[in-house]
C-alpha cells in the first residue's frame, strides 16, 4: 500500500469513516500522512475541559491544525439536579419502544395481525411501560451520579469563570484553514448519539436528551445560550474571522443576548458578537419556535433582524423555520423584521418559513441587483396578507435576474383555504423532469407567456 501515490492514497482516505481514518493512522508514516487531513478536517466539541485541551492541542499542532475547516460546536448543557432522586428520574435504559417492539412483537408491524387485541397500541404500551427504566443497585447510581455532578461542575466552571473562553480564543486563532463553524444546541434532536455525548452517556446515563422528562425550572442561563455565545465571541476575538457561520435551533434567551446588555453579556461583548457576523460570507440559520409562546417568538425575530443587519458581507443565506402547526393564522411573518436589513453581496438566498407575500416581495427587490440562486421550499403566505404564488411568481422574473430557482412545496391562501392549509401545502410540489415545472421555472428565468398555474398536485 505504501508503494502507491500519495494522491491515490489520499483519494482512497477520502472515502474512510473515522473509525477507519484512525485505525489506518497507526499503519505506517506514508498511511497517516494520507489519512490525517481527512482525519482532522471536522472537529467537534462540547463544553467540558477535556474537550476544549484537545481543541486546544489540535490547534498547537504544527501539522494537524492546518487540516481544521470544520469545528461543530455542541452547545447543550447539562441539567442541574439538587438530589440523586431527581436525577434517578431521568435515568432510562431501556430500549426506544419502537426497537423494542421490533425486538420482541416483530408481527406487530404485519397488517395481517393488526386485528389482534395483543398488538393493539394501547397493549404493546401497557406491556413496554411495565419494563423496569433500569435496573441499577444503590451503589451504582451513587457513582453515576458523582460522575455526572463532576462533568456538571466542570461545565459551570468553563462557561462562568471565563475560562472556556480563553481556551477557545487562543486555539481558533490558530486555525489557519478553519471555514465554517457549527453552532447547534438542539434538544429536539438526538443529541445523546452525536459525538462526546455519545460517549459521555454510559457514564452520567442522563444525557441533553433526557432532560425534557419532569424538567427543572430553568437556570438563569439557559440551556446553551451562554457557551454559544462564548464561541461567538471566541469567533470575534481571534483575528481570524470565520466565513462561515451554521447557527442551530436556539432558545429565545441567545437571541436577546445579541441585542440587549443585560445578565451575561455587556455592551463590549455584544460588539465583539456583531463582529464575528460580520465578517461572514455564509449564514445558515435553522430556527424552532412555539407559537403559544408570541413574547418569545417576538425576540426570537428581533434578534433574527438584528444577525442579518450585522451579516452584511454575507453572500449565502439560509434561513429554515421549523413549527409544527395547522392554522396559518397564527404563523408569524420570519421575513417583515430582516427586509431592511443590508445585503448589498447577497447571491444566494434559501427559505423556508411562513411570511407574507407583500414581505418576501419587498425583501427580493432590495436584493435583486445581486441576487442569482432562490431556493423556496415549504414557504407559506399567510392568509391575513390575502397573497398567492400566482402573483409572486407572475413577478419574479421582472423583480430579479435569476442563474438558479428551486421551489416545492409552497403554499397559500388560493389553493390551501382557512381549513386545510397545511394539508394542501404540497400543490406546488416541484420536480424538475416534470413539463409543468419546467414551464415556470423558464418563465421565472426568462421571462416570456405566463404559464398555466392550475395544475395542483
């Protein structure tokens, strides 16, 4: 193997997972040569000391910090317990029921046994919440129990005494190649699967994903708000701006730590945050929020107008909201606060949120002069606007001078109804080998007769 070029080598390498990078490390000096750049081109990272000392090492390194494009920073925190007996609650160590069920009744899943009363949801239920959640003597909950009160502590101590700052600061500014960086915290996801949690979960057996069974109250910082912030001001500091900034779903506390100098953040530290967007050339942000909650979701969408006014260099924006919802009338317009925000470079632009048509029309005229990429996927015009895709898309192609378009699955008033919003969402579900769909994106990017519109899916 060593025989062959190294361009073969590292071609071979590219398509290793990273168990397999590690393993073929520790082959030979020709093999880790190959396999250390695909090896260390992602890092992730949590807020533990021993996560940010390897961030730290790795960018010491004279060789192996100049492979680092990617950091994805794991912004969730760990839930604070004032009694082993709180903590116990939250331990579950039994199988998802949906494995377990494919374990144990594998027929359930069989149409020709759904008629039995055993297979009924209700049974299989009754049956799988009668497993013992674990089945851990007194001793070994104490130890697990110590175990995750320590990486608790530690977290604590990174994030108030400043201290996981100065790590970050000090390793991104040697992080010469460094693109993109990641920033999730994302308690709806599986967070306990992804790397360090992963790892981290046989231990203290309570992970991020854990914490929503019987939740505390909240703490005064929430759930990962001030170690995204941290790395935001990590990202400022290091006179290395990042290009490339991946925001994850966020509580509304982030948001008003961008715009407000009160708790954690000062005057300073909120400049030093609008510096490191705006340096960006790449700005993704994916977005949950709950419509029950309108004080909320009012901040969530100051500070959303607050990022894309700071982004003013940024040449792709990606903007995802996510909300689970069947009346339109309660949506709020995600695009009304970011309209007059400046995005002189602006090239590429995805949605995929609720607005109004008078919203999105307004936002694509201040950015036409620059605008060559649209992607609109799951964009619903509220009805209170009366807006339709008819006469959006009748405008398009005298509103911008498009290289690319990309629609599916839009909605509005004229095809979906007060009643049935949601479920007619799918009527302009586009398919590019389909004539229909071809018709109107060359309209869209030629102009010409405006095609038929009438043909729902």
């Amino acid at each position: 193997m060593d025989g062959l070029p190294q361009e073969m080598l590292l071609c071979i390498c590219s398509h290793c997972d990273i168990s397999s990078l590690k393993k073929v490390r520790l082959v030979s000096r020709c093999m880790a040569s190959a396999a250390t750049p695909w090896l260390f081109e992602e890092i992730w990272i949590a807020f533990f000391p021993d996560s940010l000392e390897k961030l730290r090492s790795i960018a010491f390194h004279p060789v192996i910090s100049k492979y680092v494009k990617s950091l994805i920073c794991l912004g969730e925190m760990l839930e604070a317990y004032t009694t082993m007996e709180q903590w116990e609650k939250q331990v579950e160590l039994r199988p998802k029921q949906g494995d377990w069920m494919r374990a144990n009744h594998p027929e359930c899943f069989d149409p020709e046994h759904w008629h039995e009363p055993r297979y009924t949801e209700e049974n299989l239920t009754r049956e799988y919440d009668a497993i013992p959640r674990h089945q851990l003597s007194i001793e070994q909950q104490k130890y697990h129990f110590m175990r995750y009160q320590y990486y608790l502590h530690q977290q604590g101590w990174l994030c108030y005494s400043g201290s996981g700052f100065e790590l970050l600061r000090t390793s991104l500014v040697r992080l010469k190649a460094l693109e993109i960086v990641q920033i999730t915290s994302t308690p709806d996801c599986e967070v306990n699967a992804k790397p360090i949690w992963r790892c981290l979960k046989p231990e203290i057996l309570v992970g991020p994903n854990d914490h929503s069974k019987g939740r505390l109250p909240a703490r005064a910082y929430p759930n990962g708000v001030l170690q995204l912030t941290t790395i935001l001001w990590a990202c400022s500091a290091s006179h290395q701006p990042v290009k490339s900034i991946d925001v994850g779903i966020l509580e509304p506390e982030f948001w008003d730590q961008l715009m407000t100098a009160e708790d954690c953040i000062y005057e300073g530290d909120v400049l030093r945050v609008t510096y490191a967007f705006e340096h960006l050339s790449s700005l993704a942000l994916n977005l949950d929020y709950d419509w029950v909650e309108i004080d909320q979701t009012r901040r969530l969408l100051r500070g959303l107008g607050k990022v894309t006014e700071w982004a003013k260099r940024v040449e792709k924006l990606d903007i995802r909201v996510r909300e689970e919802l069947e009346d339109p009338i309660q949506l709020f317009d995600f695009l009304e606060y970011i309209v007059e925000s400046p995005l002189p470079r602006l090239r590429d632009l995805t949605l995929c949120l609720p607005t109004r048509e008078r919203s999105l029309m307004r936002l694509l005229s201040n950015v036409s002069s620059t605008l060559r990429s649209l992607s609109l996927t799951k964009v619903g015009l509220l009805l209170d606007d009366g807006g339709t895709w008819r006469s959006v898309i009748k405008e398009l192609p005298h509103t911008l001078t498009l290289h690319e378009i990309y629609l599916d699955s839009l909605g509005d008033s004229e095809f979906g109804g007060e009643d049935n919003y949601f479920k007619r969402l799918m009527v302009f579900k586009f398919e590019e080998t389909a004539e229909y769909e071809k018709r109107i994106y060359h309209y869209i990017l030629h102009g010409g007769e405006f095609p038929d519109l009438t043909t729902p899916i």
